[in-house]
C-alpha cells in the first residue's frame, strides 16, 4: 500500500512521530518536498532525533528511506544529519537514496534570501535557509541538480552562469561583494563525491517497488497552508505541499496512491507571518506555547498557537483527499475548563464556511467558535479511546464530524507509546 501523510495546518503537527510510527509498515520512506526550513521531532526511548531533510524512518532498521527529487538539498546540512547517525549507531548503508534530479542549494541562494527579507517592508517570515531562491531558480531553469554535482564539467558550466549573473545582483542591490567561484566549486565537488553513493534514480527505484508490491511511505514537510498554490500567499513555503505534491516529487504516479492519512493538532500552531483566524490572546498565547513546547524543530522561533480551526481543516481534507485522520498533541488540551472549535468566519456580518482566499477577509475573520467543555489532567495515560476522558472523547468525534474523515490515531504525549489507535 502507498501512503501519503500530509499536514493539514500551517505545519509543525507532529508528523514526525506518526511517520516514526507508520514506518514499521512501510518498506520504503520516502522524503517529497521542501528543504531543511522543516523540522521532525522523533523521540525513541530518552533519546530525541530531529531531521530535517533525512526520512525519520531511517530509525527503524531495514527500511529504504528516499529524498525525492521534490526536495531542495543544503548538501552541509545533509552531511551534517548522516554524521548524527554514524554518532548515534544507526547504520544506514545500502537503504539511503538520494534522487539525482533534487536540486541543490547553494551558498548564494542562502544570502539572497536573508538580504530579500531584510528589504521587504512586508516580512513574509522566510527561515533565510535558502529554500526559496533554490526553487525559483528551479523553475528559472537554472538550478542546479545532485547529478550536476558528480560531472565536473556539467557544474562548472552551471556555476559560471550563476555567479556571472547574481554576482551582478549581489553588487549592484545589495551592496554585497559576491560569491568565488574557485571556493563553491571545489567544496560542492567534495560533497558530490561525498554523496555518490547514494545518488540513482529514485522514480525507477519507487516505481519497481509498487510493481513489486512494496509499502511506500510518502512524506511532506510544512503543511497545507503553507502550499505554494493553496496556502495562505504569500505567506507559504516555495514548494507543493499537498498530497499532490507526492506525486510531482517522487515519479510516482497519481493512480498508485492508496491512501492519504492527514496530520493535524488538537489546536492550531503557525510560525511566521501571515494570517491566524483562531489565534490566542498573548498572555494565554503564551501559556499555551509554553505548555506545548511550540518552538520550531529547526528554527527554535517561538510558534503561535490558537483553537483548532475546523474551516482551514475541512479545506484540507478536500484538497489533500484525506480519509484517515491522526489528531496530535490531545494532551496539551488537559486541565483547561473550556474548549474551542471555529467552525466559521464572520466578516462584515457575512458568515464565511469556507476558507476565503482574499487576504483582507481572511486577516480581518472573526472566528465563530463552538464551546465545549474541557477536561481535568488525564493522569491514568490512557491506552484506548474508551480510557479518554468523556469530554475528550466528545471534542474528538466532533472533530470527525465536522471535518468528514475518521480518526485512526491519537497522540497524547511526544513518546512512541503514548499513542492511542483507534
């Protein structure tokens, strides 16, 4: 069976643990979009791993973990995670592919992208990473690929029209002197022998998997609203991140995915700029991000936190084709008297069901929550739905109710264990 999980919020829903744990099924993982600006958070025992651009289920042994060639790789951070795993023991040889068309982020990409944020009047909350500036030039055609990186030629080639044309940029707007071609060049050649071990091509690889009935797990990063067509532009990462975007990323076709699972927080959380219907005041903003540990897996920037929005929740079960839900974090909801559900906007007396797309409306949307009542400290760590609280299992099924999926999972705590399927 091929599955994709995908975010249904503005990202940062957990998917981390729930692909961990869908990992044990799966016989390929498989990474499909977007850069090292994500970050997954696993914890296995007392130890926590966070990968940004490496599958997380490359923890679990034997299994075949993918980066698609949706993805944009910052070769020094990549190097960086696969040295964490020699330290931690983790033998990855032979099960770690990258594709030979993900494209590659360079130096330039990384200093083009701090020095646009810093002249925009309008912050769009980039995490300076480069990611935006290497898909553009993705889509510039220009960019360069890890294939690129194991012919010298090639890259030589490529790299001379780049710097000939964005050193001009760097000096002339930004007042910045530029990039050496000597020193990208024999660095990025080092990390192209680094990696050739691993570089093939993934869409034949995948693609005789689901031929030889293989389990494939397909992993976005980000989330919905932050898709570059679907999500809340401009403030939105530079890639698909829709189930769609699986598809595009890896080389498998649409017609061999089986199944969409959506990931989502019994709340709301988004980092950066942009609008937030459901936002919390900041004094309970900040309790609750302090109770959630709502800081960025990559980034550490502090998350802002809201009521689950079931209007951008339901836009995302529609636009992903998601059937099974997995509901993340339910305990960080424990000991509060009362709960919120937006279940519709108003704006200028209008009640708005679906997620508006114009900036204005949906900046200036006041929520129209259902209230519900909460529930005390669930300290008897429940293992089944029917051990939940009355009123945590009443906020549950109204979640499935309003949104039309079924939930399979619920996560109650950041550990493997502490997980209830349903």
């Amino acid at each position: 069976m091929n599955i994709v999980l995908v975010g249904m919020q503005w990202g940062d829903e957990g998917k981390g643990k729930v692909i961990d744990i869908l990992s044990k099924r799966a016989d390929y993982i498989v990474r499909y979009q977007g850069g090292n600006n994500a970050g997954h958070t696993v914890v296995v025992g007392d130890k926590e791993y966070i990968f940004h651009l490496i599958p997380s289920g490359i923890l679990h042994p034997g299994k075949i973990c993918c980066i698609g060639n949706g993805v944009v790789i910052d070769p020094e951070v990549l190097k960086r995670e696969l040295a964490d795993l020699r330290k931690n023991n983790i033998d990855f040889s032979g099960r770690f592919k990258i594709s030979t068309l993900a494209h590659v982020i360079m130096p330039y990409h990384k200093n083009l992208d701090q020095l646009r944020e810093a002249k925009r009047k309008n912050k769009i909350g980039t995490t300076g990473r480069g990611i935006g500036p290497c898909y553009a030039d993705k889509i510039n055609r220009c960019g360069i690929r890890m294939i690129d990186l194991l012919n010298p030629g090639v890259f030589k080639d490529k790299l001379k029209d780049n710097l000939k044309e964005k050193n001009e940029i760097f000096k002339k707007v930004y007042g910045h002197p530029g990039f050496s071609f000597q020193k990208i060049y024999r660095q990025y050649l080092d990390y192209g022998k680094l990696f050739s071990k691993f570089v093939c091509d993934t869409a034949v690889l995948l693609n005789k998997a689901c031929d030889d009935k293989s389990d494939i797990l397909l992993e976005g990063a980000q989330g919905t609203f932050l898709d570059i067509d679907f999500g809340t532009y401009p403030f939105v990462t530079s890639s698909s991140a829709t189930s769609g975007g699986a598809c595009i990323g890896t080389g498998i076709s649409p017609v061999k995915i089986d199944k969409v699972v959506g990931v989502c927080k019994a709340y709301t959380t988004r980092v950066g700029e942009g609008p937030f219907p459901t936002e919390f005041a900041e004094g309970f903003g900040n309790f609750m991000r302090d109770r959630g540990n709502e800081f960025g897996a990559t980034t550490g920037r502090p998350r802002r936190c809201g009521w689950f929005d079931a209007v951008i929740a339901r836009q995302s079960v529609m636009l992903n084709g998601i059937t099974e839900l997995a509901i993340m974090k339910m305990d960080v909801l424990d000991g509060l008297d009362k709960v919120k559900i937006c279940i519709a906007y108003k704006y200028k007396g209008r009640v708005i069901k679906e997620f508006p797309h114009d900036f204005e409306v949906l900046s200036k949307a006041v929520p129209i929550y259902k209230e519900m009542a909460g529930w005390p400290n669930q300290d008897n760590n429940p293992s089944s739905f029917k051990q939940l609280h009355p009123n945590a299992r009443a906020y549950l099924l109204e979640l499935q109710k309003l949104l039309g999926a079924n939930i399979t999972m619920v996560s109650i705590g950041s550990a493997r264990k502490s997980t209830i399927f349903i």
